[in-house]
C-alpha cells in the first residue's frame, strides 16, 4: 500500500460519517418538520386547536425556528454540559429516565454476552476436539445455522411462549429480579452466540489446519498450549464481527425489551418514536452511539493486542463470512422454502381481512391456522402478508443493490459510512425514521434499505479490486481506454452478476429486518397482513390463544432457514466452480479482513 | 514523422512501508531504477535483458507512460510524457505499443476477437476502415478470420497470444514493447512471431523494445542489448560483444546461465538413476 493516502482517506471518511451522524441526531427536531408541532400540542395543549398561532407558539418555545445548524449548536452545547434536551411529552428533563434505562439495559446486555459465550463456547468445542484429534472435517454448523437463523424479536415471542405460558418456569413480564432475566437474556444470547460460535469455529478450523501447528505437535506442545495457540491465532480474524454482532444487540435489545416489558433503552427509545418525543430519542440514540464507539473501540484494540503491527487497517469490513455448502445441507432450507410457498399459496387464495370467524377461533380442517383477535383467517393474512412483506424486501434489496455499487466503486472514501451502515442496526434506523416520519410501510423500507447496502458495498468493493487486478483490466490504459469508459464497460460487468446473486441471497434477511419494524410498530399499520405485525397483534393473546403467535412465527421461522441456507449456499467457490470458463474474477468476500485492503494492483 | 524514444536519467522510488521503515534512521525510499537512460530508434530492435527483480517491468511501465519516474524523464522525438488522462495520451498510445507478459491474460475472457482488437482503434481514434485493420492484423500474425466473433476462452493460448499481439500491431504503432512476447509459444510459432516481428522491423521501421531474460532470442532479434541489474543499466552495447565479453559480472552470469542452458554438460554414462 503505497504511501499514507489511503490510511488519511480513510480516517477522514470515518470522522465525516461520525460528525453526519451526530449532525444527523442533533438536527432530528428540524427534520422531523411540521409532524413535531402536531405532537407538541396534542402531547401538552391537548385543549387547544392546531390553529396556525398555536403551532407557532409551539414553534417558538422548541426553537424550531433557528433552523437546523443553530438547533443543533444549542442541542451539543447541552450535550457538553451534560444537559440532554426535555422531554416534547412529559416536559420533564430527559437525561435521568435516559441514564437509568441505560443502567438496565446494560444489565440485561451483560446477561445475554454471558448467554452468548457459553452458546459460543459450546459450538467451538467440536472444532477444538476435531482440530486436536488431527480429525479435518468441513464444519456441519448446522446447529449453529438453526440457532443464528432467529431474529431476536421471534426468538423472544416464541420463548415467551415457551418458557412463561406452557412450563411456567419463569416470569412473562418485568424487570424485578434475575429469574427475570434469563429470557430476554437468552433471546439475545442465542442469535448471538450462534454466529459467533460459527465464526469462531471455522476460524479454529483453518487454524488448526495451518502448517505452524503440525510443527508445534511435533515439538511437543500439549492439547492445552495448542488450543490455546490456535484461538489466539483464531480471535483476531473474528473479533471485527464480534464487535458487530455486540453492536447489533442494540437492535435485538428494542424488540426483546418490549416482549418482555423491560424499563430499558429499548423500550424507552421506541416510545419515543412511537410519540415523537425526538428529545428522548436523540438522548437515548447518543448513549447507544457511545455504546457501538466502545464496543469498536474495544474490539479493535483487542485485535491490536493479539496480532501487534501485523493488523493494517481494515479498510472494510467482511461481506459475509464464508460458509462451505453441500447438497445435503441444502435439503432443509430446500424444505423449508417448499413449505412456506404451500403456506402463502394456500392463503392468497382466502380472504385477509373480513372478520368472519369467531374471535381467536382455534385452528380446524375449515380454519387450519386459526383465526386472530379479530376473527380474521390467520392462514390468509400470513399468506398475503408474504407477498407485502416480500415484495417491500425486493424493492429494498434491489435499492442496496445500485447503493452498494456505486459506493463500492469509491471503497476508502466511503470507508466511514459504509462502517456505520454495516454497525447499525435496522432496528436503529426504524426508529429513526418512524420517529421522523411517522411509522410507515415506506419509512420502514427506507430505514431498512440506509443500513442494508453496506455488505453489497463491501462485496463490490473486493470484487472490483480483483476486477482492476486482472491483467485484461490493467492492460486497458494502454490502449487508450479511460477511466469511465474502464470502469463501465469492464469492472462494472465483472461484477455485476456475483453481487446480483448476492443481493437476492439477502433477501429473506431484509425480509426479517421489514417484519422486525412491523412488529414493532415501526412498519405498516393496521389493517395490512405484515408478518411482524401479525406477530405483534398475536402476542397479547398469547396465553389464550397461541396459535395467533405461532402461525406468524413459523412463517418468519420458515423465511430464516430459508434465509441461512441460502446464505450458505451462496458460498462463492461454488458458484465459481461451477463457472469455470473463467469469465469473472474469483470472488473476494471469503478472505480474512486483514487481506481486504486498498487496490493491490496498483503497485 | 516520430522521433526516438527515449528515457533520459530515469529514476523510480517508491516510499518504504511504514513498518519497515525502522524508525527514523531507515530509508524513507526504496529505489528500484537508478538514472537509466535508454534511447530507441524506428528501425531498430533492442533488448533489454535482466533476472527477474532487476527493475525491467518498472522501466517498461515508465516507458509506458504507466508510472511517474521519480527522476529523469521519457520523450517521444521532442514530446515529453508523463502519466495522465487517457484523452491526452492518445498520441502516444498510439505511437507506443506494448504487448505484455502472458498476453493470453491481457484479454478481457467477455470480449469476442473483433471486439478485442476493435477497442485500441475506437478508443484512440485511429484513422480508417478498423474492420479492415482488424482483419489485416489478424491476417498478418496468421489468425484464421473465422476466428474473429470466438472469445479468449475458445482459443488455443498460442491463439491467444497472436490475438494479443494483433492488437498492439492493429493500431501500427511506430514502436512496439515486447514484454517476453514468445515465453508461452512452441518453437514453430515462436519462430513466426519473432519472424513477423523483425520483419516488421527492418521493413516497415517498426521500433522494438524486447524485454527477455533468454539471451538467443535477444541474439536473433536484436542488434543493441541493454543488461538490467539492481536497477541499473550494468552493460549496453551491440549484442554480440555483450554476449562474447559482457564487462560486467551480472551480464557474465547471465551469459553462463544462459549457455549452460542451451548446451547443458553431457550426463556421464552410468550416472543417470
């Protein structure tokens, strides 16, 4: 890598995406418009008119009329002094409610990391016993698969229903003592723990595999000092996601929250949204954004620690992590993608919206899934709901797609906020936007689509430099082809086709995030068949009638295996060994962070 | 009418990794070509032999225009070049040439053999009928015009290796760098395209830089040798005199290496396993 260019680019992309994102939080009363006067004056004049004086009295007392960049001057003066804004709603001062949600939801978020390592532990134990054992056998990471494969919000719905309704172990509700926290502990520990165990234990694989370690045997290292060798060689390539995933509880932590009625942050920040109280909102969004500064912080000096001046700064973050694929771990997602197309085949054909069922009807030959609280068809609206669920993710995966190639076509001046983007949780910007723009099918796609470009970002971003390292691409100036023209008519076809596959192979994944809103409140709005909301209606009801919860969430159940096992499948050498006429470039998202950096044909 | 082409005191550094640096008492720089000066003329072959690491394909990127030298400076007759826009770099590309290593690589694996060879004549707007070029240059290094609308993965890599060298010759370029141009061809093709090459040569006053570290192809070919060693010029002169007194030690080893390859010591009976 040439000179310090690349390293200045970089850093001074990562400070822009910072100081936007802070500008971002700072100006959301401006941006949230005429909606937040509306609020105001239902919210503390609920006796007088939304006259036009009225509104602008409201106006003047927020300060609204500064506009944006002295709103926001005044709003981080605060910050600095420690004053966090008042509350539009209960005008009361925002940062005590703040720091004591803070406090709970970190307790909670210690709970599930524990919950989490031991998941993790588990999972990596077969590769460590393997690896000592001399035993190479490709990772199965079925289970591991199965468990990431949950968003937290169904895994929270569904232990709910388990583990307080059927055996009655612990409590549904609350936050009043530690038995209440093994549930939401565990609905944010087990995603989370699984996927890191799946890295994990790929890393602890190809660790054992390296040449070094046969060396070690033969000088006569014990099983101990070898494990222990191998993680250590193991963690630095994984802990970058590791740092992703902590960040991405932050999200879980939301839905998790309010299936549990935790006083969090979570919760705290969605009832924010909910009533606009964009004070609060820009509060809590702060504490999160120190949270995921921490949480990378802390990661990235791990990794220094562990590997020393061998870490060259990471300029993206991994694509996808690599996952080997067979024919027989096809066959369950296979299944499971047969089933759901029965599923939602069956009910576009019934009717969604007519209640003309006795409430919560149990489920029958006539009614196979039931009926919901209002005496609608449960198999028609999970049916229908597919196709609005479904088809907004299509929209949005197609959006990421033109995003994230054309920030990818500029990697190390977009380091910063593709970094953001790849930290931020759906969830996050959900409540965001719905807090800005009331909450919407639109705004929940909109929302869904700003965080989801980055991995396509980074994918274009390897593919193309491997693009430009080929021969047939380096030759081209020579020729008198210029830039545009190489980009456009070489590096952009090289391309094209792998982060196409990419881009539909997310698909169920935004699928998950878009029902994880509308089962927040954040998406859609009643009437429409939207899974998350359909979860969302169910989940009251939950002790007398669960089948109003499971039919939602075995559809969703359904779209992750669907979703995993795709994302499995999608493992690039298969596609290229299937390809071997050799017309695209070998795919780049399979390799270590580390070997992820500035074009290296440029020499 | 082109001038020589010519690199004056041509130097290239790149700056040192920051971790190799060793801190301030390191060097800041690592220079890979030192104040070479190599002049070409139309009509004239010259090779520039070198091991691996010499600096031979750096020099070749300067030549091309392809990178900045850190010193000194390439002209084209009075015309100075530097690096730059691919507009303003026409006139040159089109007077310079290159036909690189591996050239079966150079070839984009999407592209059909009209395309291919069409590119460089679109792209630096040269004059005349192109199909007719193409098909003359096609013609000239013996490629089949049946083969015009197959792509590179449908071709032999001798195939490949002529379609690479058609395109260089298609925009006919005053000067033509030759980058191990018949490393990949069995001997019967490689005495074509080093025939067509010469020919080229000494009838049409094509200019040939031949970059080779086999010193009989540099013997047929060309007339000048220039012996790159650890960025420098060590040996410059007629061909024959390097190869029969090379003057320096790095030129003496090639020459032995060389000759130990063609005539390799006889095997003494009963030794062989």
């Amino acid at each position: 890598m040439p000179g310090g260019t690349a390293f200045v680019k970089v850093t001074v992309s990562r400070v822009l995406a910072l100081v936007a994102l802070v500008a971002l939080i700072g100006m959301m009363p401006w941006l949230s418009g005429r909606g937040a006067e509306y609020t105001i004056l239902r919210a503390r004049y609920s006796d007088r008119e939304p006259t036009p004086e009225a509104l602008a009295a409201v106006r003047a007392e927020l300060g609204l009329e500064q506009g944006p960049l002295p709103l926001f001057v005044s709003w981080i003066r605060g910050v600095f002094a420690g004053d966090l804004g008042t509350s539009w709603i209960s005008n009361t001062p925002v940062a005590p409610g703040i720091a004591s949600a803070l406090s709970i939801s970190v307790t909670l978020m210690a709970f599930a990391l524990a919950a989490a390592a031991i998941i993790a532990l588990l999972l990596c134990t077969p590769a460590v016993r393997d690896g000592l054992r001399q035993r190479r056998r490709p990772a199965s990471g079925a289970l591991s698969a199965a468990l990431t494969s949950l968003p937290e919000f169904l895994l929270a719905a569904m232990l709910l229903v388990a583990g307080a309704v059927w055996l009655q172990w612990f409590p549904p509700f609350g936050w009043k003592g530690p038995e209440y926290a093994v549930l939401p502990a565990l609905s944010l520990g087990i995603p989370a723990g699984g996927l890191i165990g799946l890295l994990m234990s790929d890393a602890i694989r190809a660790g054992f595999a390296e040449q070094w370690v046969g060396t070690w045997r033969m000088s006569g290292a014990g099983p101990v000092r070898l494990s222990a060798a191998v993680l250590r060689r193991a963690l630095p390539a994984v802990l970058p996601q590791i740092g992703l995933v902590l960040i991405g509880l932050t999200g879980g932590a939301v839905a998790v929250e309010k299936v549990y009625a935790i006083p969090g942050l979570g919760r705290a920040l969605l009832g924010a949204a909910s009533a606009q109280d964009i004070p609060t909102l820009q509060a809590g969004m702060l504490a999160l954004m120190g949270l995921a500064l921490l949480v990378g912080t802390l990661t990235t000096a791990a990794r220094y620690l562990l590997i020393g001046p061998a870490v060259r700064f990471g300029t993206l973050p991994l694509a996808e992590p690599p996952r080997p694929g067979n024919r027989r771990q096809l066959a369950l997602p296979a299944a499971a993608g047969i089933t759901l197309l029965l599923v939602v085949g069956a009910g576009l054909l019934r009717d969604p919206f007519t209640s003309d069922h006795a409430r919560i009807a149990a489920p029958g030959w006539s009614l196979p899934f039931g009926a919901d609280a209002s005496g609608r068809d449960l198999l028609a609206r999970v049916g229908h709901g597919a196709v609005g669920t479904l088809g907004t993710a299509l929209v949005v995966v197609l959006a990421c797609l033109a995003v994230g190639i054309v920030v990818g076509l500029f990697p190390l001046a977009a380091a910063g906020p593709l970094e953001v983007a790849n930290a931020a949780p759906p969830i996050l910007a959900g409540l965001v936007v719905a807090a800005l723009s009331g909450p919407s099918a639109h705004g929940a796609a909109v929302a869904v689509a700003a965080v989801s470009w980055a991995p396509l970002a980074a994918h274009t971003a390897a593919l193309a430099q491997e693009a430009r390292a080929q021969p047939y691409v380096q030759i081209l100036p020579v020729l008198g082809v210029g830039r545009a023209r190489i980009m456009f008519r070489y590096v952009l076809p090289a391309v094209a086709w792998p982060l196409l596959r990419h881009a539909m192979l997310r698909l169920p994944g935004v699928a998950l995030a878009l029902a994880a809103l509308g089962f927040l409140g954040l998406g859609p709005q009643q009437p429409s068949p939207e899974w998350g909301l359909i979860l969302a209606e169910g989940i009251g009801y939950v002790e007398r009638a669960p089948w109003a919860v499971l039919a939602p969430a075995s559809a969703l159940v359904l779209a992750s295996v669907v979703a995993v096992g795709l994302a499995g499948a999608g493992h690039p050498a298969r596609f290229f060994a299937r390809n071997s006429a050799g017309a695209v470039p070998p795919p780049g998202t399979n390799v270590a962070p580390e070997h992820v950096q500035a074009p290296a044909g440029v020499r | 009418m082109t001038g020589t082409l010519a690199a004056d005191g041509v130097s290239f550094a790149y700056p040192a990794p920051r971790f190799s640096r060793g801190g301030v008492h390191g060097p800041r720089r690592i220079g890979t070509l030192h104040n070479i000066s190599l002049h070409l003329a139309p009509g004239t072959s010259t090779a520039l032999v070198g091991s691996s690491g010499s600096g031979k394909s750096t020099l070749v990127r300067i030549l091309l225009a392809l990178a900045k030298p850190s010193a000194g400076a390439v002209a084209l007759g009075v015309r100075e070049v530097k690096p730059g826009p691919a507009r303003s770099l026409r006139w040159y590309r089109q007077a310079v040439q290159y036909i690189p290593q591996n050239p079966a690589g150079s070839l984009d694996p999407r592209m059909t053999v009209a395309q291919l060879l069409g590119e460089p004549l679109r792209q630096l707007r040269v004059a005349g009928n192109h199909r007719a070029l193409v098909a003359e240059a096609l013609e000239r290094i013996e490629v089949p015009a049946g083969l015009m609308e197959r792509r590179s993965g449908e071709l032999s890599g001798g195939q490949n290796q002529r379609v690479a060298i058609a395109r260089a010759l298609a925009v006919q370029p005053a000067y033509l760098l030759a980058d191990e141009p018949v490393s990949g061809l069995d001997l019967p093709l490689r005495d074509t395209v080093l025939s067509l090459l010469s020919s080229l040569v000494r009838e049409e006053g094509l200019g040939l830089l031949l970059v080779t570290h086999d010193l009989g192809t540099a013997a047929r070919m060309s007339g000048t040798t220039a012996v790159l060693a650890h960025g420098r010029i060590v040996e410059h002169g007629p061909t024959h005199r390097v190869l029969d007194s090379p003057g320096s030690p790095e030129a003496a080893a090639l020459v032995q290496a060389s000759a130990a390859l063609h005539f390799p010591p006889a095997v003494p009976a009963g030794a062989a396993p």
